[in-house]
C-alpha cells in the first residue's frame, strides 16, 4: 500500500482508541467512500467498520455495492472442543486469526445405532459460493452386526453471519441415502465422501429460491433443490445418475449449470427446472483433437469449470503426477498427486441446434488469461481482476488441495500454489506452517461485508 493508504490507516487505528472524535462520524459521504477506495485490505475495511455506528453501516453499503474482494484462503484449525479457522489474506501474505471467531457446527448427535464415520477432524469443508461454507458428514447406522443405511449430511454455514441473523446461519439440508457408499463400506472398500456443493444464489437474500449441487466425484452426482422445487411442501434431494459421466466441477451459468467431466474432459450443461432430462450429447463440448485424448489417458486431471471477468466461459483443467516424498516422480501407485500444469480453454457457446461432431465443441486453447486470475479448489470456482487486487498476480491460477482420502489422518494439504501461465512455474501462496495434520483442507472462501 503506498504512503496515502498508510495515513488513511493510521487515521482509522488512532479512530478506534478511547479518545474518538465524534466529529469523524459526521464525515461527508463523498469522503468516506473516497477513504474506503484507498483501503485494499478486508481487514482494514472491518477495522474501519468497527470505529462508529455511523462508519460501520457507511461501510457494508459500500462493500456490499461494489462487491470488490478477491478470494480468502480459509484454514481449518483445532482449538479446543470445535473446528475454528484461520483466514488468510493473499494480498497481504498475512494470516487473520479468528477475524469473526468463526466455528464450524458440531457434527450431528450420535444415536445408540448411528455412527460419524469421519472425526470431527476428518470432515469435509468446501466453499459453494456467496460465503458461505458446505460442511459434509459421513454417517451410518449399523445395527445387528449389519450397515443398515448410510447417510451423508450436509450443512451450510455462513461463517461471516451472526448466528444470531435471520435467516439463520446455519441450513441443515435433508440427509442424503447412499446405496454406493453403504455397498462400500459392507464390503470394507476406502469411502470417498469428499463433495463439490455449490449455490445458485445466497441463500440468506433467497431464501425460498435457491438450489444446491452436490458432487461425489468417481461415484454419483446428486442435485438438492431449494423451496422452488419441493414435494409435498418439503425441499427435497433429486438423484441423477449416468455411467457415461463423472462431474467434478460445475458453475451456473447464463441460467443453466456447466458441469465438467473429469473422465473425457468435456463440459455438459443442463436446466435445473427440468428435473427429469435425460443427460443428452446434444448439450455437451468436447475438446477438440489431439486433447481428448490427453484428457482420456491422463491418470489424473481434475476439471474446473469458470465465467471469467468477460462474460466467457471457461474449462480450466488441472494436470497432476503422482509423487514421491521428496517430490521425485513415482512409477509405482504410492505416494500423492502432485500439480504439475494447468491448461485453460475457452468454450465455445452452447447452441441447441448444433449437435452432431466433435468439431462443433472444438475448444480455443488460451496462453494468456491477461489481467485476470482463476480460482480453483475445493470452492466455486471464481475469476478477479489482478490489477484491483494489490498484490494479486495476473496471467495466473491459485488452487488448493482438493484431493483427500478420509481415512489418511495424517494427511497434510501440501498441493497448493499459484500457477503462472506466461512462465509455467509454480509458486507458494501460503506457508505450509499453517496447514495441521488431519483437518479438512484450506480451500477459498470470497467474503461478503457483513462484519
């Protein structure tokens, strides 16, 4: 920040003192938005909420105007008897402790029959978009030496709400049954229960009218309708399953969803309002000639799906190696999925009358993002604009570790960084210092100003 942005902090710090001046809560709107334009931080935009009564409702009309902040890194932490978390600001390479004394909700109460198969400190946690966090539960009902039924739970948390707020800030979705998932655990095999959720809009300014997207790559894709779509007066969870596909990223998009396949590398999109359709290939992009078939041979390449700042939209596809402990490349199946590159299309809109060939779906592959940065993890995926963001890098991607095995407890997120497309070079965004043993992965959070 350069020296203007300093005096307009250390105004703001000497504001928060014990000697205030009530006559800086009087200050002419002009000038305060003037002084919010020079604050680049979050926390600066809270420590000046955080002044006056006056200033505090000044500042969430601005932020929530001009919806200016680049995504946060989120690092689950144990303290004490719950999950709270650090906030990391990439702009700043500082970490936030507890800003809110944000906590994650305990995992549902165990009955005589009824088991969580993942700790407390093996749960899953992504970012669905609008703030709010996805918290996944793995639970199970085991009775006369026998699974009976399996359920998965998931919670949406808003961490940045008041718990308190109205809507609440915590939304118990229905209990998802899983037919696969008990299979697996009958018959002793690992259960992956990492899922990609994401929102069509926030549920605390819809409340009757959003929809949730539930993923479990490698199995099942499950979509939970909100109060639009409900069954007898209840929300309830509509499964669709298809052996041809395996989404692993989706984003809404121009009123449809785009979900990514991570087996053939194509992008399908369908309307939720249609809640019967069948998946039809008449909806779907495939990538063009010679990489379909990097995509279809590739061990490991997960897909994200992203609107960029431009209105396109874009397939942005993750290449990992497995590794060794030393980082060597392994060649047998022991070790951890390492990113090695990204590659970034732009795909090429959808058009109902066109469906017959590949070249229809023929992707332009981008060397450049310019000014813009990508997003991707365990969140919904997003795009900023670098050069709003001091100290954020364009022509690149920041991801988070998004692949977990729950039964790994020593497992320690070290895939994380920040591509840069111009020099294919990986970069550290946080420092491994931060991560501990066993916690759900840090993933990317965008706050909204609620403070």
């Amino acid at each position: 920040m350069g020296d203007g942005g300093a005096n307009v902090r250390d105004i703001i710090l000497s504001g928060c003192g014990s000697d205030f001046d009530p006559e800086w809560a009087s200050l002419p709107l002009l000038v305060v938005f003037l002084v919010l334009d020079k604050l680049m931080e979050l926390i600066d935009h809270v420590r000046f909420a955080a002044v006056c009564k006056e200033w505090s409702c000044l500042a969430k009309d601005y932020n929530r105007s001009t919806q200016r902040w680049s995504p946060m890194l989120m690092i689950p932490t144990q303290l004490a008897k719950s999950i709270q978390t650090l906030v990391y600001s990439d702009c700043e390479g500082k970490i936030y402790k507890n800003i809110q004394g944000i906590e994650f909700p305990e995992p549902m109460p165990k009955t005589k029959f009824t088991h969580i198969y993942n700790p407390m400190y093996n749960r899953h946690c992504c970012s669905p978009g609008y703030g709010w966090l996805a918290i996944v539960d793995c639970c199970y009902h085991y009775n006369g030496g026998r699974y009976r039924y399996h359920q998965v739970i998931i919670t949406l948390s808003n961490p940045f709400s008041s718990s308190k707020a109205v809507p609440p800030s915590h939304i118990s979705l229905p209990p998802l049954e899983s037919e696969e998932i008990l299979f697996a655990l009958s018959s002793g095999r690992e259960v992956e229960t990492r899922a990609k959720v994401m929102l069509s809009a926030d549920p605390a300014l819809n409340p009757d009218s959003y929809a949730v997207i539930a993923f479990f790559p490698g199995d099942y894709h499950i979509f939970y309708t909100g109060a639009r779509f409900t069954e007898e007066g209840r929300s309830i969870w509509r499964n669709h399953r298809n052996a041809s596909f395996q989404f692993y990223d989706a984003i809404f998009y121009k009123g449809l969803v785009y979900a990514a396949d991570h087996l053939r590398g194509l992008i399908h999109s369908f309307d939720l309002n249609l809640l019967e359709e069948e998946f039809d290939c008449s909806r779907t992009r495939f990538p063009a000639q010679p990489y379909y078939n990097m995509f279809k041979h590739h061990p490991f390449c997960p897909p994200y799906v992203v609107k960029s700042t431009k209105g396109d939209l874009l397939h942005v596809v993750r290449f990992c190696e497995l590794k060794k402990e030393d980082g060597s490349s392994s060649s047998s199946s022991r070790g951890e999925y390492m990113t090695t590159h990204f590659m970034v299309f732009k795909v090429p809109p959808f058009n109902d009358e066109e469906c017959e060939s590949y070249e229809i779906g023929e992707y332009v592959e981008l060397e450049s993002l310019g000014d813009e940065a990508l997003f991707v993890g365990d969140n919904y995926s997003v795009s900023v604009l670098a050069s709003k963001f001091r100290g954020c890098q364009p022509n690149c991607i920041y991801f988070t570790d998004d692949s977990i095995n729950f039964r790994q407890n020593a497992y320690i997120a070290c895939d994380m960084g920040i591509f840069n497309l111009e020099d294919r070079t990986i970069a550290q965004h946080c420092p491994p210092s931060c991560w501990e043993k066993g916690m759900p992965t840090p993933f990317w959070i965008t706050p909204p100003f609620s403070f």
